[in-house]
C-alpha cells in the first residue's frame, strides 16, 4: 500500500465513523488537499483491489470498508505502537538500568522475527 493510498484508506474510515456514510470522490479530494479526483478514483480502485474496500455498484457513495482488512490494519497499527514504545524505552533505560534495557531489546528482537 502507498501512502497516498494510506491517506485515502484513513481518511474514508475516519469519515465513515464519523458520519454513518462513505465520502464522495469529491469529499476525499477536498479533505486532502489533493486537486484531482482521478487521483482519488485510482487510489481507490487499487484499494478495492488489495480488498481492503468494497464497492458498490452504481452507487454515488459505494465505498465500504471490508472489515477483515481494517481489523488486520488496525492490529499492526497496535504491534507497531507497542514496538516504537517498546524502542523508546531501550533507549532511555540503557544507561541507568541496562538489564531493563536488555530485556526490552530481546522483546524488539522477537517481535522483529515475527513479522
């Protein structure tokens, strides 16, 4: 995934949560910044097939999020949360308690293995 992509995906979630519908191409265009709609339209189309959306057909607001991907996406947003805490404390822990420090840098190690 791209982070235009990225952007596109966070923003359509955030909007669909907030108000109860999915955003026009328009409305994701305008709440980036970004000028063109058919940047939009492409960002979508490659999201719809990574299968992180759904869209339905002939619908002016079709987009739907499929809510297997965005709990998968959701998790390792958690794990990568968990890793940079997890890298933040290695750090200000290795000269004042480096045994703290050891254990956490095994823990970053393992989690580096896992995925």
């Amino acid at each position: 995934m791209t982070s235009k992509q990225k952007m596109v995906l966070d923003f359509i979630t955030d909007f669909i949560s907030k108000n109860g519908y999915s955003p026009s191409y328009r409305q994701i265009a305008k709440g980036l910044s970004i000028s063109s709609t058919n940047t939009i339209f492409r960002a979508v189309k490659n999201l719809k097939e990574l299968g992180l959306i759904e869209m339905a057909h002939r619908k002016h607001r079709g987009v739907r999020l499929n809510t297997q991907c965005c709990d998968c996406i959701k998790y390792l947003k958690e794990i990568n949360s968990y890793r940079k805490m997890l890298w933040n404390c290695h750090h200000m822990l290795k000269e004042s308690f480096p045994s703290y420090s050891r254990i956490i840098k095994e823990e970053l190690i393992r989690y580096a293995n896992q995925g």
